[in-house]
C-alpha cells in the first residue's frame, strides 16, 4: 500500500506529461522510420526512380530499425530529468543503443556484399576483367564474415569484456581448438586452393571418385554437387583438393569411338566401299571434327574382321552427345544395309568325341 502512495505521489502531472510526450515521440520515429529511410537512401541514390528498388536497398530495413531504436533513446533522453533516472541506467541504455545501432549497420553492409546489390554489380560492370560467379561469391563470402567479426568486436567492447583477456585466453587455449579444429581447418585450406586453383565453378558437371553431378555451391567447408539422381551431396574441401577432379564441362569436343565387327566372309571390296562410305558421311555429318575421323582395318579378330570408327563431336553437352551418337550409329547400319554386309557374332564350335 505504501508503494503505491508513493506511486501516485511520484506521478505528478507534469511527469505524466512528459510521460505521453515520451511515448508520443517513439510513436513518431516508429511512423516516420520509412519515410526517413526512403529519404536517406534516396540522397544516395537519387537517380533511382521506382521506389520498390529503394525499399529492396540493403539498408532501408537496417536503418528503420536504427531510427526506431533512435526514438526510444530520444525518449529515455527526454525522461531522464522528469523521472530522475539514475546514471547506471542511462549508460545501459546508451550501451544497449550502441549495440542495436551497430548490428543494423552491420546488417547493412553485409547485405551490400551479394551479388545481387545494385553497388556490386556496379563493379562488376566496370571491372576491365571479367569475374567469375564462383571467385566473386567467396570474396563478398569473405567480407561479410569480416563484417559480422569487426561486429562482434565491438559489441564486445561495449560490453565493457576486456579484449586482451579474451585474446590472452585463446592463446592459452589455441592448442586445444587447433587439435579439435583439424578437419575445419583442412576444410578451410581445401576451399582457399579451390578458389585459388578454380579447378571448377558453380554450374560446372564434374566427377571425382564416386561422385559426379552439377556444382551447386562451394562454401568455406564443403562443396555441394547435384548427383545425376537428383540427390545432394556435400564433400568437405579438404576432400577435393586431395583428390583428382573431372571437370567435363572444360571438354572442348567429346570422343566418338567403337569397333564394328564384321563378318569374316565380308569380301574386300565390299570392305573397302563400307570404310569409304563411313568416312564420307562422318565428313559430312554437321557436328563431327573432319580432321579427327578416322575409320581403319583394326584387326581380325576370333568372329570377324574389326572396323575401327573414331571421331570427336562439337556436341559435348551428354544428351546432345547421345543424339549426335544414335544418328551416326543409325546411318551405319543404313550403310551396311545398303551395302549387304553382316555384322559378326559370337559363334562356337563343339567337337564331340564319338570313340567311346
């Protein structure tokens, strides 16, 4: 009961008042924080003109969060004579003020750091080079990891931890995370050689030992391919970068090669007018490479005599491949046909000893 007299005694007018204009003045922040954040941006970025792409900026949000938190501190700052706040209270929420204010901007600028930010294409489109998708993502992958570091530097500071303790502390105790870190330094180690070699990038069909699919993302730790089953595979680096890799996407033409077996009654002239005819339609054949055709009396083997065909396609894609292959293969046989040539068969013979 006593408290409450006390209450009522503190709560003068005039402090409720203040109290109302107090509230009054985060409600205003609250109302204007797009207003001004579209305002802001927009002295940045004033040859903008659709307001969707100001209200997609990476710190539109960050900053109405700021200009928020802004006016609940205007507002403590207001109430600290009316309502006689003590200084520790005022220092933590100046404290708490800082470290809101510098995770929004932190926030921010990470969000900059991404492909799809209007500054990054900026570079992008002025680099003399051209940057590679796979090389650009692990930079801005980089920086935003700085960005958050700094972040957490400071947050820290403002807490009043004392840096050199924390810095001291993980000396001692760096022997401990090194040996229970092994792996995720490995790991690290193995995405920095694939940036740096760039034996691969995002999009690019690869295999290495029994893995083979699309590259989807090669983050710090692990890459992620799409298995040709559809499913999704995450190899760490340190994997990779001690394994031998296929990039079949570097293929610049793609090897057509089998060996028609023909019959071993097939006369030589009639030998001779098939290997001709193969050369003269892979020469005419739109996607094969003339100068590696090669069609030649390879062996004679145990069923019959062994027509060696080879030739490189433009058509590296796989299904393109399989398509460039199944009409070869069918004006082969036309070709046989035409010519009436067999082909050859496994064929045994059986003796039979009747002496008993």
């Amino acid at each position: 009961m006593q408290q409450i007299i006390e209450l009522i005694e503190f709560l003068t007018v005039e402090r409720i008042i203040d109290i109302a204009i107090a509230i009054c003045i985060i409600i205003v922040f609250k109302i204007f924080s797009g207003s001004i954040s579209y305002f802001i941006i927009k002295l940045f970025k004033w040859d903008t003109k659709h307001k969707k792409d100001i209200k997609h900026s990476a710190f539109y949000n960050p900053l109405k969060i700021f200009i928020t938190i802004l006016g609940i501190y205007s507002a403590f700052l207001f109430l600290k004579k009316p309502l006689q706040f003590s200084d520790a209270v005022m220092q933590l929420v100046t404290m708490i003020f800082k470290i809101v204010s510098v995770i929004a901007f932190s926030i921010g600028l990470s969000k900059s750091f991404t492909t799809e930010s209007v500054l990054i294409k900026k570079v992008v489109s002025k680099s003399k080079k051209p940057i590679e998708e796979t090389t650009l993502n692990f930079i801005l992958k980089v920086c935003r990891v700085l960005i958050y570091i700094i972040a957490i530097i400071i947050v820290i500071s403002l807490l009043g931890v004392n840096l050199n303790g924390i810095i001291a502390g993980l000396g001692l105790g760096g022997v401990i995370i090194t040996l229970a870190a092994q792996d995720t330094a490995k790991n690290l180690f193995g995405g920095l050689v694939i940036f740096l070699d760039k034996p691969f990038n995002v999009g690019d069909w690869i295999q290495m030992g029994e893995y083979e699919g699309t590259v989807e993302d090669i983050t710090f730790r692990s890459t992620r391919i799409r298995t040709f089953e559809n499913s999704v595979v995450n190899v760490p680096n340190a994997t990779i970068s001690d394994s031998s890799v296929i990039n079949w996407s570097k293929m610049e033409s793609r090897r057509y090669r089998f060996t028609l077996t023909l019959d071993l009654d097939t006369p030589l002239d009639k030998l001779n007018t098939v290997q001709q005819r193969i050369s003269c339609m892979l020469k005419r054949h739109d996607n094969i490479i003339d100068d590696s055709i090669i069609v030649k009396f390879d062996t004679i083997g145990d069923n019959g005599i062994n027509l060696l065909i080879c030739s490189y396609t433009d058509s590296v894609d796989y299904m393109s491949y399989l398509e460039e292959k199944e009409k070869v293969n069918y004006k082969i046989l036309q070709i046989l046909k035409e010519e009436n040539v067999k082909t050859a068969y496994d064929t045994k013979t059986v003796f039979i000893n009747h002496s008993n």
